[in-house]
C-alpha cells in the first residue's frame, strides 16, 4: 500500500489536535493529564477514523468497545497497510518509554497525514501494582479511558484466568474421579495462573485435608501473562483455531508416558466458551482521539510479548500503517516476535523502530543510577554497545531501523547530538522524539523518518532458524546470534525433556526463551553488551496448544513477587471515587 503523505491528505486529510484548555502541564502525574481529556465517543470515532458501522462493534461503556467477531472476519482478506514493529533497547530503571513512543508514534504519524493506528498489549495488574505501574503509555502520549486499560480493562485476562483455572480444577477432578486415564499425578505439568505479583504461591500443595479433598499433589501458581492461554489468544487466527490450540495443550503425563491434553480431559469446549468475547479485540483511543487496538499481554521476558494476531491483522486491513510494540528489549521481543508470532501468522514486519534513551544508555555505560542526571557524553558513547547490539541483531533479521531517541527532561544537548552522531556511525537514520512531552508534535520529524523508510523496497525478512532444526539448537542459536553467548548450558532434566518433546513431534516448533530483560545475558546486572557468557537452561515448558517451546533460564520467575513499597501502597481512591496514584 501506497504511503506517500500526498495521496493520503486527499483522502483522509491530517488529523487536526487541539491542546484541551487546563491541560496538565508536562511532568504531571499521567492520571492527571489522561483525566484532563475528554474522550471521544467510540462508536462515533469508529466510524469516522476506520471506516466501521457501529454495527461492527460491541461498546463497552461509552468509550471503549470490542471489534466484533464478524468483523474481524470480513476483513481478513481485506488489502493490508504496512506493519511498522517498535521495539528498544535492553530496559533499565531510568526508563525506555516504548509503550510512550508507540503511542506517540501513531499520533505523529496521524498529524502527518496518514491513517494510522496502534497496537498494543493489555497491562498486566501484577505490574500495575507492583513495580513497573500501568502500561498505558505517558506524559502527552497515553491511551485513555486510562483506568479502564490499566484496571480489568474489558475481562479479557479475566476470562483467560478463569479458563486457565478451569483446566486445572477439571484435571485435579478426573484424579479424583477414578483417573480413567491413569495420570501420574507426579507428572502433572498444568499449574494454576492468577494476575497478581504472589510469590508465596509459586510452588503449592493442593489435595490436603483428607480424601474428600482431591489427590495431593506439588503444583504452583504462574502469572496470567504466562499462562499459555494468554498466548493461544494472542496467536489464535478465530474460533475454531482457539478451541482447536486450547485442546492440544499438554497438562500432564500417564504412567506409561502418553501426553494428556486438555482435550482429552474434555475441556477444550467449556475454556473456548469462557474465551469466546476475550478473543475480539478492543478499541480505544489516544489523548489525540487516534484510534488503538489494546489485546492480550503476555510478557516478553517470561512468554512471547506481542499483542493478539486478531488485533494485528484488523487493524492493518483499516489502515495505511499500523504501529506495534513488541516486549522488553529486541533482543527478547523483537525475537519472539519474528520467530513465533510472524512464523505462526504469515505477517511480516515492513519496518521497525528502535526505541532508546540517554539515560539508558548512560547505565549501560556504567552510570548508577543516582547520578544519571549529570551530563556524561563520554558514558552514552560507552553505552551505545547495547544499542549497536540490538541493531545488529535487527539487522540479521533483514529490518533496517529507525532510531527513536525519547527526549527526556534533562538530557543536554550534546548528549543527545552524540547518540545521533553514533547512529550516523551505524549508518542509522536516528530522530529525537518528545512525545512525552509535546505529544503527536513532537513526533512529526521521527514519522517522517518512518514514512520515508516505508516508501522505499519492503525488507527481506530472515528468521533465525529453520523449523527443522533441533530444539536444543534453536536455543543455542538465539543464544549465540542474539545474546552474544559462546553457548547454553542445559540442565539434566531440560535435556531429557527436549528430547522427549521432539519423539513426541513437537521439534518443529519455535522456542520462547524466558531470561531477565534487564541484560543480552541471564545475569540482570550485566549490562551494556556482554559477550562470552553462558546462558543456563534450567527447565523447559512445552506449550502444545500455543505452539512454542518455553526455555526458563538463569533466575528469572514466572511468579513475580511484589517489590518492597509496591505501587499498590500508593493507590487508592479519593473523596469523590476517583482513583488516584496509578501511575
């Protein structure tokens, strides 16, 4: 599709903003500066921005609402955009803003003349109220009803718990019922999933307190962004492929070594009911009343970090461009994306967008983070291995991307010419941003610079390994092109298993490695670009419903706990029933 900005203002004409009066000036919490505008009715703004009757959408509420099933349907071979990926470097403390330059990304882009949406992931409540707060974006770049996103949003992970929880509860009932299939109650793999941060539920028992109770057995609690239902969801192409991939889900092991699915439990039917309105995914708007599709959220550091493949292929059948995140760093996002979500969906990428700060790569540079204030060119220069690493990396793949470097208060002037002059070094085409500040604005020049990349040839992409490869081998190969280590080291048990995974025929499918995101290593204070490292195997998951392989390395959990002075502390509502300090 075309995307020259001339063709595009006759069509649709740029999308005029106008600062609302009382705005909250940059620097105010989100919450307040979400609050402080209104709103667009969605149906309205549905029908006016991407073209859908309000027939096509089931509201939520005023201003949010889920594209119907039906629709979804009749656009699926309806002319695509193009696909533009955003992704960064390694995150650290001071703050990337991926989410935020998405956002800010599609806004500017919709300035510039082009029909534009953006997709992204549902927040997670363990985050929100833990450590890393809401997921809505930031500054002048949010997407709103705020609250709603961050809190319950439309039910959808909910729904996903609560089915994840049915299988669990209906394979504890068949060992309690006689066990007609003679499950090795040691050998079952399905554990229960909740969203929340709980590390006391990370390993359990279940079954005391006598036979009426059920059979005692070791089992755990996982995050809802880790179930697999969370990724059958997000890569679910309809109905029938959700209840088809929800029946092949491995949950557990007979005494003679048969794979017991969900299927065979007879619970496929009753999780796909419970997923039915989870699987259409949801529209909401930016500050600037720019459309954004918000479904599914599985983490990038512990599952594969993508929105939903329903969302995705939506939105580009209503749109010149369409804007999408993938989790934590490239190294772990970016790759899941390319090598699970594009190798399932047939969608590729036509360019990408490389978020990176100063801040972060003065930590990458060794700055502590007390001191990230004071201007240091010297240290951005020693923190840009991170970043050229991640470029390489993009660049395996056949993307070329643009740099988005997200201006942040403080950042001097020299400071910010010295990324640009060691993007230039690269051969990158690098823009400064300052969205979170200024909004779509401040994000004209980078989506011109994304405008400019489109119009050229579409990339060649690569992933990085044949489905035919052994699993043991496609790890080592993430591991060796992607994190720069010499090689991994398999624990005993996660050797034994992969081999047993791939007799089963489950060798042709990609892996998900979960790793810290802090670091191209296992370790998450070896920053900047380590090389000559080990990545340690300490387990492995297989996903048969999802269709990946989950590698669990070094320390990183699939339980998170809470931080010490959680979010949660800080939230609450006031006088009046608004919620306040959700950041």
């Amino acid at each position: 599709m075309d995307v020259s900005l001339q063709e595009t203002e006759t069509a649709h004409g740029p999308v005029p903003h106008t600062e609302p009066a009382g705005m909250p000036p940059p620097g105010a919490p989100d919450i307040e500066i979400a609050r402080a505008v209104k709103p667009r009715r969605i149906l309205a703004l549905a029908e006016e921005r991407l073209g859908l009757s309000p027939d096509a959408l089931v509201p939520y509420g005023h201003y949010k609402a889920k594209v119907s099933l039906e629709q979804v349907a009749a656009l699926r071979d309806a002319p695509r955009g193009k696909l533009v990926l955003v992704t960064a470097t390694n995150p650290t403390p001071a703050g990337e803003g991926k989410t935020t330059t998405s956002v800010g990304l599609n806004d500017g882009l919709n300035r510039i003349g082009l029909r534009s949406t953006v997709c992204l992931r549902e927040p997670s409540l363990g985050p929100c109220f833990g450590m890393k707060g809401g997921a809505a974006g930031g500054g002048r770049a949010q997407i709103i009803p705020m609250e709603d996103i961050n809190l319950h949003f439309n039910g959808d992970f909910h729904a996903i718990t609560t089915a994840h929880n049915l299988l669990a509860a209906m394979l504890d009932n068949h060992l309690h019922w006689g066990n007609k299939l003679d499950i090795d109650p040691r050998q079952c793999f399905w554990r229960r999933a909740m969203d929340m941060n709980d590390r006391s539920l990370r390993n359990i028992i279940v079954g005391a307190g006598g036979t009426a109770n059920g059979v005692p057995r070791e089992t755990g609690f996982d995050i809802t962004a880790a179930s697999e239902i969370m990724a059958i969801l997000c890569l679910a192409d309809d109905l029938a492929d959700l209840q088809w991939r929800l029946g092949n889900i491995v949950v557990a092991q007979s005494r003679h070594g048969v794979q017991i699915t969900a299927r065979d439990l007879g619970a496929d039917g009753a999780m796909a009911a419970l997923l039915r309105d989870a699987l259409a995914p949801n529209l909401v708007q930016s500050l600037e009343h720019n459309p954004a599709f918000v479904h599914g959220g599985p983490f990038g550091n512990i599952a594969h970090g993508c929105n939903s493949v329903t969302a995705t292929r939506t939105a580009l059948a209503l749109n010149d461009v369409v804007v999408t995140e993938a989790g934590f760093g490239a190294d772990l996002g970016a790759e899941k994306f390319l090598d699970i979500k594009c190798r399932h969906s047939g969608l590729r990428p036509d360019g990408a967008v490389l978020v990176s700060t100063v801040k972060s790569l003065k930590m990458h540079g060794g700055v502590p983070k007390k001191d990230l204030d004071n201007p240091d060119a010297d240290a951005v220069r020693r923190g840009a291995d991170n970043l050229a690493r991640h470029v390489a990396n993009l660049r395996r793949f056949g993307l070329e991307p643009v740099v988005a470097v997200n201006r942040h208060p403080g950042d001097t002037e020299a400071e910010l010419d010295t990324v640009l002059a060691l993007c230039a070094e690269l051969g990158l085409r690098a823009v400064t941003a300052d969205h979170w500040a200024r909004g779509g604005e401040g994000t004209e020049a980078l989506a011109e610079a994304v405008q400019e990349a489109l119009a050229g040839p579409p990339p060649e992409i690569q992933l990085l390994y044949e489905d035919a490869m052994p699993l043991a081998q496609k790890l080592r190969t993430v591991a060796t092109s992607i994190y720069g280590a010499d090689d991994i080291a398999l624990s005993v048990p996660s050797a034994r298993s992969l081999k047993l995974y791939e007799a089963q025929g489950y060798g042709h499918l990609p892996v998900c490695i979960a790793k810290t995101q802090y670091s191209f290593s296992s370790d998450p204070n070896a920053l900047g670009a380590p090389t000559g490292h080990t990545l340690p195997v300490r387990e492995v998951r297989l996903s048969g419903g999802a269709g990946f392989v989950v590698a669990v390395c070094g320390d990183v959990m699939m339980m998170p706990g809470l931080p010490r002075g959680a979010a949660a502390e800080r939230i609450g509502l006031d006088s009046a029933g608004w919620i306040t300090g959700l950041a």
